[in-house]
C-alpha cells in the first residue's frame, strides 16, 4: 500500500522529494505529524495582489465556480493560492489529490514550473499523451497532477481513474469546453456522475479560469445567445457559484493589466480590375471552367472562399459519380483549385510567392491517374502561364508596405521590442519571414525574423514541438525579434510578452481575437489588425469587437444569474447535456445498421475494390482508436514505402511504413507494428468510398460507420 505524505517538514529538502516520487514513503511517514505548511512562496517585494484574492476567494471557500480576468494579470497564481489552500486545510487526509489540466503539453510543463515555484511544498508531476506516466498513478504519489484534457478524458474513458479520487480540478483555459473537445468530453463524464452519483460522496470540486469565456455563436450581438452560451458553460463546469469577475479591486487589476492601444487599418488592397497578374490568372480560369459544362460562378470572386468551396463541391459530387470521364473532370476542377489558391496568396503577399505556389501544387500532382491526355494539357496550360506570369513587372502589395512601415517605425522608435505577426496560413508564415528577412529598410530597424507554426503529418511547412520551444527559445533571448505565427501561437504557448502584436488579413474569433490581444502586454503595447477595406472578414472584427464588449457588459452590470436561480438553470443544463449524450450514443448504435460484408471499400481516387468492411477491425479505445485490415489478401492491394518519420502511433503501435493504392497510387494510410508482433496495415476511411448495394457514401469518421466494426482479436 502506498501512502501518500501531505507536507514537508523541510521545505527543499531534495532527498525527501526523491522519496515520495519513488512511492517509497513507508520510512517518513511520521514526518508528516509535524507540519510545515503549504504555503505560496513569491520573489522577495512580492504579494498576492488584492483583485488576486477577491478572484480566489470562492475557491478558498470550496465553491465551485469559474474566475475570468485579462491575460497576464497572474490567474496561475490565483489557482496556486487554491490549490496551497486546499493541501493545507486536507493535509491530515490520504484522499487529498488536485488536478491542474490544460489544453497543450507546452502548457502543461508551463504551469508545473510555475506550481512548483509558488508552493515549494507540494510535489507537482506532469501527465500528458507523450509521458509514460498515468494519471491515477501520478495522483498516489504526488500532491498535484498538471495534466492534458486528452489524457485525462483517455483514463477516465478506460476508467484507470475515477472522479472520486480526485479532490479538486482546475480547468486552466476552460472556454476550450466546446462541442467535441477533449475538455467537453471529460466534463460530459462528470455532469454525467455527478447527476447520477448519490450524494453522499464526497464532491470534486471543480473551478475554471480564463481569460475570456467568450460570446458564444452570435452574429446578431443578442444579449440572451450570450447568457445562454455562459450558462452553458457553467452547467458543463458545475459552476454553481457562477462566474467571477473583478469587481470590488478594479484600479488595482487595471494597473496591472497594462493595455495595450488597439487599432484596426483599413487599407485599399490590390486593384483587381487594373492588375495583369490577376487578369492572367483570371483568363486561364475562365478557360478551363469552360471544359466544367454548366458551371456557373456568377458574382463568387474567384479568388474567394466561396469559390473555393464551390470546386471542393464539385469535386466531392464528381467522386461519388460514375460518370465516365471524372478523372479528367476532378483533374480540371483540382486545377481550378491551384489557381484560386494563387489569387489568394497574391492577394496577401508578393506575385513571386504567388507563383511558387503554381509551381508547388503542379509537382504534388505527379501521382495521378488522370489520361495522360488531360494531363499534358493542363500542364502545358499551366507552364505558359507561369513564364508569362514571371515576365509581368512585379506591383508592390499595398497590405504590404502597410506592414513594413508599422514594424519600420516600431523597431526603430524602441530597439528593445518584440513583435508577433498572426497571418492565416504556414505558407504565409514562411513566405513572410522569408520577405522580412531581405527586406534592407527592415534589417536597417534591427528586425530579425524568425516563424512559429504548428504540427501536423505533413512534415513540409510544420514544426514539432522541439523546434517550437528552440524559437521561442531565440525569441526570448532576443535572437528573433520578430514572429511571423499561425493560429498556434494565440494560446498554448509559453511565448515572452510582446510590445507589439499584429494580425495581418487573419481574423479568427472573439476570444482567439482577446487571445492574441494578450500577447502583447509589455510596456507600450500596440495591437494592430492590417485588413482589406471592404473585405468581409472586416465586419467580423468589428463584430469580434463588439461581443467582446458584450461579455464585459453582462459580469459588470450583473445580468449573469447566482444563487438558487443559477442553481436552478444549471441542473436543468446538466440533465439536457446527458439526454443529449445518451441520445447521441443511441442514435449511433442504431445506425449500426448495414451488413460488413456487403459492404465494398474501393480506393476514392480509381475506384479499384479495395476489401470489405467485414475486413476491418478497431484496436484500442477511444478516442485513440485506429482501424486495421485483418485479411491477408488486403496485402495484394496495396504497396508500401517506408514511413518518413516511423513513430508511436499509440501505446502500443509503431507505424514503420505507408501504404499507396497499388492501382493509382493514393495514399491509404500506414503500416504498424504491435507490441504483440503483429503487423497490420491502418487505413484511413477518408481515402476510400463504401458501396453498399448499388449505394455509395463516404465516411469522415470511422466512428459514423452504419456497420459494425469488431475489436482486433489476436487470431486475426
Ligand atoms: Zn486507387
């Protein structure tokens, strides 16, 4: 049996910590009999601050609620004087186990270092998908577990771990507890016990924080969507002492919040009508649009998002068709695609940026199984384009030089500053810092600029996350002064604070949108947002805006409920968000409906018959499940390269290659290795189309599959 110690006697001592991580803690037991308690250590000239108390009152109290309050004003430390509160007051219990979870592993060693730092008493462990390291196991031997809402919903999932043994949870990040995120999740399985769990046990107590619970999906700026998305939030956070605001210590909070000035430039971007590289593009379109009979794309710029959806939807229809030739028609329709990608790029950046982007998707259409015909053709199309392209005298991007004069004059007046650039895509990212880095005005400002973006499969244009933390290394000690960033460096990240933050032809949400704003929060701050003057991603800043100010409105004046009223509200939510779980799960097992093995799998792209859905089998749990083909024969259809970056898939499964359509050489998926020595080949529903009779239907997910999928069994 292992017993848990809850104080040190010397605060420091490091063998004493050694011991208690090894779980060997028989032979200090009665130490804990004298107490020295846990208790929040700051730099010397430190205190907590008033509003800091005001937020961590309810905590202290036992209260389960939810504490909003701007980014950088030190919500760690309201949670660390919880947390040190609630060890001490339990410290003669053996049940005594907190739970920090936050969204991101880089959050997580974040939050654990600062813990440690605050309560030097209490031993902290990480638990994230990449640690060995369990939760429950993390919980015997530890005071406090900072882990991520995956894995916490992973080992609740399995039920390696039960909400009984955990005394108090902090949600760091908790507006996250949106629809299908593993927050939601985990908080579904508590709203679920805590609704039908007698109440005799004892309660977890669970608090949120954040620094902006955001509006809710609400064009219109209605009053009652934003309470009612609030309220929502509260019944998933059983918050029913409500959400907390500063209200009593506001001049204190605002002298340390340190706004920044905001602005939004509007600025005129390229002009279409009169710009030969638009009108060259804009040409060859109309051409090969003329080879889609019937299609139609009367006031949609083509250079839009609507465009673009309107190609992917023909393309969707045309894989599901048995028209003859649709192999050429996709290939005109993925063209069609290229090209208004290259508007878009030059619509944000310069015409060479532009034009790689032609060059780079005509090369990621080498393995295609269109005629050879249809092939040269649009090749040839293409190839003339691009040298007529390349001989165009090159215009300057007005959104551009905006830019370069903000950061100009920014760098210049204060040699000391650090920017960040949010721009949509990775390619931006790339193609940007690329341009600052030859810029001779910006490296004359002292500019040195460097990218942040985030991880994905594709290993072109992504960072993991070692090489992540070594740029916000370099920016910290000032080698990169400058960061050209996607989406990923909104939240998340431990990144320094800034002086200055753009967002450049990026607009995202209300609360990615306060997300960013808090970036920047050094001395003379300055947030700018460079936009098109008549796009419509304007309104939605103002908009973003606007519901910003919403959400301050209704905790200033008090229009958020409490006491019995919320209460009351709360348990009704609670009971709608299980019916709605167990419908939802209902409805799932009743679509389980269509017999596997008349179900035929053929490749998407050539139609070829690939197995049968009696062929594949689940392995492992949700919602890390991979689906496996278990007859041998599948073997004949696929070929196999090995894997670029061979890699733990699960637990249990190393993927060591990827498997391509022998036929047309789509990509399937990737072969795996099991623990057991098995091998399997995973394949990805996305890439395939399911017949079933003289029906097709594709799949987004394997879970949406109207038939049943076995587990793999070892004689398989
Ligand atoms: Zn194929």
């Amino acid at each position: 049996m292992i017993l848990k110690i809850n104080s040190y006697v010397f605060i420091g001592e490091p063998h004493l910590k050694q011991m208690k991580n090894n779980g060997e803690e028989s032979s200090i037991i009665d130490l804990s009999i004298s107490t020295n308690k846990f208790c929040i250590q700051l730099k010397a000239g430190q205190e907590i601050r008033k509003y800091q108390e005001e937020l961590a009152a309810p905590g202290l109290r036992g209260e389960n609620y939810i504490f909003v309050a701007p980014t950088g004003t030190g919500k760690t430390l309201v949670a660390a004087r919880i947390i040190a509160d609630h060890l001490d007051r339990n410290q003669n219990l053996d049940n005594v186990v907190v739970l920090l979870v936050v969204p991101t592993k880089a959050l997580a060693e974040q939050q654990k270092d600062a813990l440690e730092r605050y309560i030097p008493g209490a031993s902290v462990e990480i638990c994230t998908g990449e640690t060995q390291q369990t939760i429950s196991l993390a919980c015997l031997t530890n005071h406090v577990a900072v882990c991520t809402g995956g894995k916490l919903y992973s080992e609740l999932f399995r039920k390696d771990l039960k909400f009984s043994q955990l005394s108090l949870m902090i949600f760091d990040e908790c507006h996250s507890a949106v629809r299908g995120s593993d927050y939601a999740n985990v908080l579904k399985l508590y709203v679920e016990e805590e609704i039908t769990c007698s109440s005799s046990n004892p309660k977890t107590q669970i608090i949120g924080m954040t620094a902006s619970p955001g509006a809710g999906k609400n064009p219109r700026m209605n009053l009652q969507i934003t309470l009612d998305h609030l309220k929502m939030l509260a019944a998933h956070m059983n918050a029913t002492s409500g959400i907390k605001t500063v209200v009593e210590h506001t001049e204190e909070l605002e002298r340390h919040r340190k706004a920044p000035k905001l602005d939004r430039l509007l600025l005129e971007p390229r002009d279409v009508s009169s710009d030969p590289f638009v009108q060259e593009v804009l040409e060859t379109m109309k051409e090969i649009e003329k080879d889609l009979k019937g299609f139609q794309c009367v006031g949609i710029k083509r250079w839009s998002h609507k465009y673009l959806q309107k190609i992917r939807q023909n393309i969707h229809a045309l894989e599901l068709s048995d028209n003859e030739s649709f192999l050429d028609l996709i290939r005109a329709n993925k063209e069609l695609l290229a090209y208004c990608s290259t508007l878009c790029v030059y619509m944000n950046l310069r015409s060479e940026d532009a034009i790689k982007v032609l060059k780079k998707e005509s090369d990621s259409f080498k393995i295609d199984v269109t005629c050879s015909e249809s092939r040269q053709k649009y090749a040839t199309i293409r190839r003339s384009l691009i040298e007529r392209l390349e001989s165009l005298e090159p215009h300057d991007n007005p959104l551009m030089s905006k830019l370069q004069d903000v950061l100009y004059h920014k760098f210049v007046n204060d040699k000391n500053s650090k920017g960040l650039v949010f721009v949509r895509t990775r390619y931006e990212a790339k193609a940007m810092s690329d341009w600052i880095a030859d810029s001779k005005r910006l490296a004359m400002a002292g500019i040195h600029p460097g990218m942040i973006v985030g991880h994905t499969t594709n290993k072109k244009d992504s960072m993991t996350q070692a090489e992540q933390k070594e740029v916000i290394e370099q920016f910290r000690n000032g080698d990169i002064n400058l960061l050209m960033a996607t989406s990923v460096a909104e939240e998340g990240l431990d990144i320094p604070a800034c002086n200055l933050v753009m967002r450049y032809q990026y607009i995202a949400s209300d609360i990615k949108k306060e997300q960013a704003e808090g970036r920047a929060r050094a001395v003379n701050s300055e947030c700018y947002t460079i936009i098109s003057a008549h796009s419509p991603q304007k309104y939605q800043d103002i908009l973003n805006e606007e519901l910003i100010r919403l959400v301050q409105t209704i905790f200033k004046n008090g229009y958020f409920p409490n006491g019995d009223s919320l209460a009351g509200e709360i348990k009704k939510l609670q009971n709608k968000i299980i019916d709605d779980k167990r419908k939802k799960e209902a409805k799932q097992k009743q679509k389980k409906v269509l017999a596997s093995d008349q179900i035929q799998l053929l490749c998407k792209l050539c139609k070829v018959q690939a197995c049968f859905g009696s062929d594949v089998r689940v392995a492992g749990e949700q919602p890390y499940s991979q689906f496996a083909v278990s007859t041998p024969e599948f073997a004949e259809k696929y070929s196999i390269k090995p894997h670029h970056a061979p890699a733990q898939l699960t637990d249990s499964i190393y993927k060591t290659h990827k498997i391509y359509c022998k036929k047309c050489g789509a990509d399937w998926g990737v072969k795996c290795v099991w623990s057991s020595d098995n091998q399997y080949p995973i394949i990805k529903c996305v890439q395939f189309l399911f017949k079933f009779g003289e029906n097709k239907f594709e799949l987004k997910k394997w879970s949406n599959a109207p038939f049943d999928i076995p587990p793999l069994e070892d004689s398989d």
